[in-house]
C-alpha cells in the first residue's frame, strides 16, 4: 500500500483529506498536534475499516519532524504523497499583532512545508516519484487587514510550491498548492466568531460567493486527490483555487 502523509489531521481540511486518501486506498500517516482529534479520527477510520494511523507531531519542529519521517521509514512503503495542511491564524489589524505571534504564524504554516517538503523528498524519491500538495490559501492572491501575517505565510507557501516544483519535476516529484476559499471547519468558525455573531457572519460569507455557500472540507479533499493522482501527472507548480467564486467578483 502507498503511504499518504497528512498534516494538520485532527481536524477540518486536513482530518477530511486524510479519510479521502485513506477511502481512494492509500495507507494514511495522520500528524497533528491535536492528540484528542488525532485519536478521534483514528478510531472513526477504524470503524470505517480504513488504513489511517494518527501520529502526534508539531510540523514546525525539525526534530519531532525527523522523528515523524524515521518512523515513516520503519513502514517499509512507498511514500507517494504529502499534503500540508496544519494551519492556524491570528485575527486583528497588524499594529495589535505581536512579533511573537507573527513567527508562530510564519513557523507553523510556512516553515513547515518547508520541514516537511524537503524531508519527504527523498523517501518520494526512492518511490519513484509522487505528489506534494500545499494548502495555501485565496489570502495569498487576495486579501484584507486582519490576516497579514498568515497573507504573509500563504504568499509564501505559493512561491515556495513554485520553486520546489522547479527543483524536483525530474525527480518524479510534483508539487502544487491548493487555495481554499471559506471552507467550514473549526478554524473558519473561531475566525467568524472573531468579527462578530458566528451564525450571521457565516450566511453573510456565504452569501457573498458566486455558489451562494461556504464549501465543506470535502470539496478541498476532492481536488487534493486529484492532484496527488495519476489523473495530475501534468500538474506541477501550480496554484489552484477552490473558492465557490469568491475571487471571481471585482
Ligand atoms: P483547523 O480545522 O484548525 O485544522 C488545522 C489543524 O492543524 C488543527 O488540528 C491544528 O491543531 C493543527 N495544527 C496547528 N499547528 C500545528 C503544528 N504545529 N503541527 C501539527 N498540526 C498543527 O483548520 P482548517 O480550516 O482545516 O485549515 C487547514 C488548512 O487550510 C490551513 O493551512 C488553513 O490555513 C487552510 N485554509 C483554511 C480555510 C478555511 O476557510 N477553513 C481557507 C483557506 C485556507 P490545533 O487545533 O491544536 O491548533
């Protein structure tokens, strides 16, 4: 069974994603640092008789990081794919955020793909190729003031999937990103609780997209799939917006 490693799998994009792969036959590494969420989506696999195995890990650290991909390696499978999708934000104006939150932002959500690309690398290597996909963000292309240093962190995940796909395509290795719109998961969710009443500010987004929703991790599982399938094997370097229409108003 080819392995797919997931971060950021205890909850929303990421939880969703992992189940997917783990539904379209890939053995699933599940990281997180949510133990609770991580050994929830466990045992829901196990229920569901998929092959997903919860790993708890801070992304951001080299050495719980070196840890993760030494036991990846005990497996003794080909490690075809790696989606990145831990994430988290800070929602104020950028005089009210501290410099000690801005590098959390800039560790967790960029220097991790950064820790995780380069040490899958040569495991998808010795596979003989495979798929890294990014979850970025339609804040990478478009913006507001209350997320600059996750804007930061998500403009840096594209450039990043640009240059690593340049430097690896000959390797077999494909390298894209994903940028999600409003999707509901508990992140979106503490973020509309931020700006106001969640209930209101959550038909309010939805209204103000083309499809008239907010999208469900399912429909950025979906396109994370399809790019780590053979069905991509075209697609490297590119970005990929799944945002029901919310960058195609003026
Ligand atoms: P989520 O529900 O909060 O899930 C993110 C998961 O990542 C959480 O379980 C979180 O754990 C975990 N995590 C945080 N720091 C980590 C670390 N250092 N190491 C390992 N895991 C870590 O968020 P989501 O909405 O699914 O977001 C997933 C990705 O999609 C993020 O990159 C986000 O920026 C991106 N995205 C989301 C949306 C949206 O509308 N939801 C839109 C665009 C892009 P804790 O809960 O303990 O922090």
């Amino acid at each position: 069974m080819e392995l797919a490693l997931i971060t950021g799998a205890a909850s929303g994009i990421g939880r969703e994603t992992a189940l997917q792969m783990a539904r379209s036959g890939y053995q699933a590494i599940a990281v997180d640092v949510n133990v609770d969420g991580g050994q929830k989506l466990a045992e829901e696999a196990r229920q569901a008789d998929l092959s997903l195995t919860f790993i708890s890990a801070d992304v951001s650290d080299d050495q719980e990081t070196d840890h993760l991909f030494s036991y990846v390696r005990t497996l003794g499978a080909p490690l075809t794919a790696l989606v990145n999708a831990a994430g988290i934000v800070v929602f104020d104006n950028p005089e009210n955020i501290s410099l000690a939150d801005f590098d959390r932002i800039i560790r967790v959500n960029l220097r991790s793909v950064w820790l995780m690309c380069n040490k899958a690398r040569p495991l998808m290597f010795e596979a003989g190729g495979g798929a890294m996909v990014n979850i970025s963000s339609v804040h990478a292309w478009a913006t507001d003031n209350l997320v600059s240093p996750y804007t930061a962190s998500k403009g840096g995940i594209s450039a990043l999937t640009r240059s690593l796909a340049i430097a690896w395509g000959r390797q077999g290795i494909r390298v894209n990103a994903v940028l999600p719109g409003p999707i509901d998961t508990p992140l979106m969710r503490a973020n509309l609780r931020a700006v106001g009443d969640e209930e209101e500010e959550y038909a309010k987004t939805g209204a103000a997209l083309a499809l008239g929703r907010v999208g469900q991790p399912i429909e950025i599982a979906h396109v994370v799939e399809f790019l780590c399938s053979a069905k991509a094997s075209f697609m490297t370097g590119a970005e990929i917006l799944v945002d029901g229409g919310m960058l195609a108003h003026a």
